[in-house]
C-alpha cells in the first residue's frame, strides 16, 4: 500500500540539499508526483506531493524534517486529488500596473477557480526619450469548475485593460 503527503519547507538550502532529499525518497521506493521548488539566494521556499510505500513514509518524512536548516510542515495527501480533467495552463501579459495581481485574483476566485500555480514576473523596459515602463507576465495553473468554459475566462482576464492578453498553453 502507498502513502502520498505533501511537505512543505522553507529556509537556508542549497541544489544540493534538494537532490539529497530527492534521493532518500527514490531510494525508499518514493517518487515526487509534483514539485515547485524556488530559491532566492541560498533560502528556499518548496511544496513536493510524495508517493511512496507505507512502510517506508516515516523514514522519508524525518529525512526532510531532521535537516536543520529547514522549517518542515506535512500532511496527509489524497493521491487522486488533482485529476487534471480541467486543468488549464494559462499565461497573462500586460503592462504592469498597481493591483494587477489583485485583479486577476479576484476575476478567478469570483468565478470558483482554483489557482494551482501562479508565477509573476516583471521586467523592466527603458526606452528613448526618457519613457520608460514595466511588462507584466503571469503564468498559471488552474482548475476550472464543470460549468465553466476555458475561453470565457480567458475572455473575461484580458477585459481587465485593453492591453492585456492571454494565451491558454494548454
């Protein structure tokens, strides 16, 4: 019999602490279903979804909890949770401008979509003349409810200004 959990963990890390924990789990006959895993400098903040036999979880769980540099959290995960049956791969661009991460939230969570991932970034642009400006890029992940239809929300994201698009990836 399987278990499947998600640990969460945050602090002082490098790859290399990463790829140690990746091996103890593959090693326990265990395997990463999803991973996000972001550094800043040398901090990291992680949410991995394990699979692995029963008989091997709490090993693992105390390899990611005993690291002394990690501040660990886990719990109790149902592998078939995340279906994929509607689940959609979205990318935003704009201009930037104050609350737009806001807005789309807001769009989103009025409708009862689920958002998954969401990764945002903005790069500056200088231009001639002194003028100068910022473009917004979000990509997402979500999960629509049964009775929505995928292009009404792209429709509905891109009417937050005329400038802004959406490009569904998937």
């Amino acid at each position: 019999m399987n278990s499947t959990f998600i640990v969460n963990f945050v602090g002082k890390a490098t790859p290399a602490t990463i790829k140690q924990l990746a091996a103890i789990t593959h090693e326990n006959g265990g395997k990463w279903l999803i991973s996000k895993v972001n550094f800043i400098e040398d901090q990291v903040a992680a949410v991995i979804k394990v699979e692995l036999p029963s008989a091997n979880e709490q090993l693992v769980k105390e390899a990611f909890t005993s690291h002394p540099d990690l501040l660990v959290q886990i719990s109790d995960s149902d592998h078939n949770a995340h279906d994929g049956a509607a689940i959609y791969q979205l990318r935003l661009d704009s201009n930037d401008r104050a609350g737009i991460v806001n807005e789309i939230t807001h769009v989103l969570d009025g409708q009862g979509i689920s958002i998954l991932d969401m990764d945002c970034q903005r790069v500056f642009i200088a231009g001639g003349g002194g003028v100068s400006s910022s473009l917004f890029t979000a990509n997402l992940s979500i999960r629509l409810p049964n009775q929505l239809d995928i292009k009404d929300v792209a429709n509905e994201l891109e009417s937050l200004s005329e400038d802004t698009r959406v490009l569904v990836e998937s």
